[in-house]
C-alpha cells in the first residue's frame, strides 16, 4: 500500500487501484492535447473546465512537450509557467485531480527542441545503415535521439527536474515519463557511438563472452538479432524510464507516483521495439503504474491479450505491486462503435481498475466523427484525436462510454467487489 497526500487528501494505491480518503475512486482521466505554455490555449481549456466536470472526468493529464516549455533546448524551461499554475490551480479547486506528463523523445508526437540540436547535433540515433534516423514509423519525421547519448540523458532530466521544480507537486496525483517509451518498430536502432561504449561496458560487466559490436556498417543480421545484444538494449530501455522516474522524485520526493507505458504492439515488431520485452518489463520495478497499449490490437480489431500476459509474467518474476491500467484507453480516431464494449470488458478483466484514459479531451472544430463499418485506421486520417464533436457531444465510440457510465461503473464495482 502506497499512501500520500495530494492536494489536500489522503491517497492510496492499494491492490492496484486508487483510495481517496479510504474510498475507491475510478478515474475518468482526460487528456487534453495543448501547449501549455500558450495562455490564449490554456485560457480556452480552463473555460471548458466546468463543461469537462459535467462529464464525470475527476483527473486531467497535462503533457509538457519539451519542445513547448524550454525552447532553446538546454533542460530549463525559459516559458512563463504562470499559465500553467493558474490552471492546475483551477483544475484543483474543481476537486479534480492533475497529473503531469512530458514528452522528452523523438517518436509518435513528441520533439526535441530544435535549440538542443544546435548544441548536441551528434546525439542522433542511428540505424544498421549508419545513418542518422526520423520518425519515419508515425510521420513525424522528426529527429530521434540516440537513448545513449549522455548529452540526451542529462539535458532531458535536467528539463524534468526543472519543470517539476517550478510547479507545486504536491498537488500532482501522478507523473508520467515520455509517451510509449520505445526504440522504434520500423527501424532497428540504435548503433551511435555512443550505444557502442554502452554495450562495451555491459558486456564486460555481465556477458564477457557476448559478440563484439560490429566494427562498420551495414550492421550484420546476426548481431541485429543476437539475444544479448536485445537483452543489453532492452534493460537500457529500461534504466531511461527508470532515471527519468528519478528525475521526477528528486523534486517531488521519493514517494512520488511515476507512470510508464509499455507498448506491447504487432509482434513481428517487438524486438525493433524493446528488444526482449519481459527483460524491459522487469526493469521497471521502480515504477509506480504501468499503462498498457496496445490494449486493443489494430490489426485483428481484438483484445491484446499478449500485452497483459507478459506484464502477470513480468509481475510475478520480480514481485513487482504495479497498478496495471491503459494508455490512452480510447481516442476519436482509432476505433468504432461497436468494438468498444469487448474493448472496455477486457480492460476491466485484465487492469486492476485503476482508471480510463480519453485522448483529445477538446470541443473538436474540425473532425467529422469517425465513419462506421469495416474501415481501419490508416484509412482514415482525422486532424486530431478528439474524442467530442465541436459542440462537446462524444462522438460514437466515446458515446458508448458516456451514455452509459453507470452502467460500467456497476460493471467496475462488481469487478472489485467495493
């Protein structure tokens, strides 16, 4: 059992789910996609607070992009956070809970401020051609940073610590480290210089008798798949979440709640990924909450049972006391109607009823809802996740949720017998 005292009253994680003031509460958690150090943008979010309570949401997840808060990418924040206090402060005064995420990497959204590689442009990652990589897997194509390189690392955690030293964590229900923490699933990285010192030193310590780095590129198949060098890559993975977690305490204290993501997707992909998974998940013992995604797999339009399975194997071999729930539980774009209570049926089996998580929590302006039918979704391109029309109506997936929600809640409450 976890307990603090956030904003005010006593929390707890107890059996992998929340007790305020020695009640359980299951969070509807919204995250509402801005940049929060716009005050025009974060003025319109606090005039829609009253509109997102009536709505049962009683936590709302804030993401800092890196790129937002510290501009010439040197790990201070050189924005006026003012903007951002003033709305924790009304979120709070609303009795609804916040917690703080940042998105300090390269892949699915997140960017590096374009400052940090005028200082650091040798910190790239690298792929087995030697050359330097782009998001290309999402489209983003922005540039992704080697996790090897001790420039990252340090200017990275020094934005966390810094952000979080500006704010009152003490009002933070929880902290959330970068968005899917992974390498890459389209592309096989990372093959710097730097990750070669790294595996070098490893290897010494733990696998003496590993195979070598290579020598020069393109990058042999044999070492690409060789189960020590994905052992090394996966526990590395691992330790970057696991610090970023310490960056977060080192200012909150060292009872602050930290929540990582594990992104368990096609398989053919894993290794890309995490290297080897169960390795990645048991070096996440430091972590607090463990939000799964894919929940859902896109390809079979099923539950990702494999993503849960391996997070009880990981548990049981380490002993891990994590709180077990989802990563972005549903968006306005990847899923219908009519797989949303398979969808939602297994997140209750297979989490420990922590909370849902609703990405874009807006009034959309410019998204029709998604169509119907048999269309997935690569062929269907919205201009945001939003998951309510421009009148705050939920579209039809997140109807599913919202004209039903005593219904589910009976379902939750006859899940965990409170």
């Amino acid at each position: 059992m976890k307990t603090r005292v956030v904003n005010g009253v006593e929390v707890q994680l107890k059996n992998g789910r929340l007790f305020v003031e020695g009640k359980y509460r299951f969070l509807k958690i919204g995250k509402p996609l801005r940049d929060f150090s716009d005050k025009e943008d974060v003025e319109r979010l606090i005039a829609d607070l009253d509109v997102i309570q009536s709505k049962n949401y009683n936590c709302l997840e804030l993401n800092c992009y890196w790129h937002h808060m510290d501009r010439d990418g040197d790990g201070v924040v050189d924005v006026d956070l003012d903007p951002l206090k003033r709305l924790i402060d009304e979120i709070c005064a609303r009795g609804i809970f916040v917690s703080l995420s940042v998105e300090t990497y390269g892949v699915g959204g997140g960017q590096i401020p374009d400052g940090y590689w005028d200082l650091y442009p040798e910190s790239i990652a690298v792929g087995v051609d030697g050359k330097q990589v782009s998001d290309v897997e999402f489209g983003y194509m922005s540039k992704v940073p080697s996790l090897y390189s001790e420039d990252y690392l340090r200017v990275s955690r020094s934005y966390i610590s810094d952000l979080a030293s500006k704010l009152d964590m003490s009002k933070i229900l929880y902290c959330e480290t970068t968005v899917e923490p992974q390498y890459m699933g389209d592309l096989s990285l990372d093959y710097s210089m730097e990750a070669r010192r790294a595996y070098e030193k490893w290897t010494a310590e733990n696998h003496p008798d590993a195979q070598p780095f290579p020598a020069e590129f393109p990058i042999p198949q044999e070492f690409v798949f060789d189960p020590v060098w994905n052992q090394f890559r996966a526990e590395w993975l691992a330790k970057w979440v696991s610090d970023d977690a310490k960056a977060f305490r080192a200012v909150a204290g060292d009872d602050a709640w930290v929540a990582c993501e594990y992104l368990d997707a096609d398989e053919p992909t894993m290794m890309n990924r995490c290297g080897d998974p169960i390795a990645f998940l048991k070096g996440l013992k430091t972590i607090d909450i463990l939000q799964v995604n894919w929940h859902w797999h896109y390809g079979n339009r099923a539950p990702n049972l494999k993503a849960y399975q391996r997070v009880k194997v990981a548990m049981e071999l380490t002993g891990a006391d994590w709180v077990v729930t989802e990563h972005m539980t549903i968006n306005g774009t990847d899923y219908h109607a009519k797989e949303m209570h398979e969808l939602l049926v297994n997140t209750i089996r297979n989490g420990s009823q922590f909370g849902w998580e609703f990405v874009d929590v807006a009034a959309d302006l410019d998204d029709p809802a998604v169509p119907e039918g048999e269309v997935v979704p690569g062929d269907f391109k919205p201009a945001h996740f939003s998951v309510y029309d421009k009148d705050w109506n939920p579209k039809p997936s997140m109807a599913v949720v919202e004209d039903n929600w005593d219904y589910w809640m009976d379902m939750i409450r006859s899940a965990t017998g409170l």
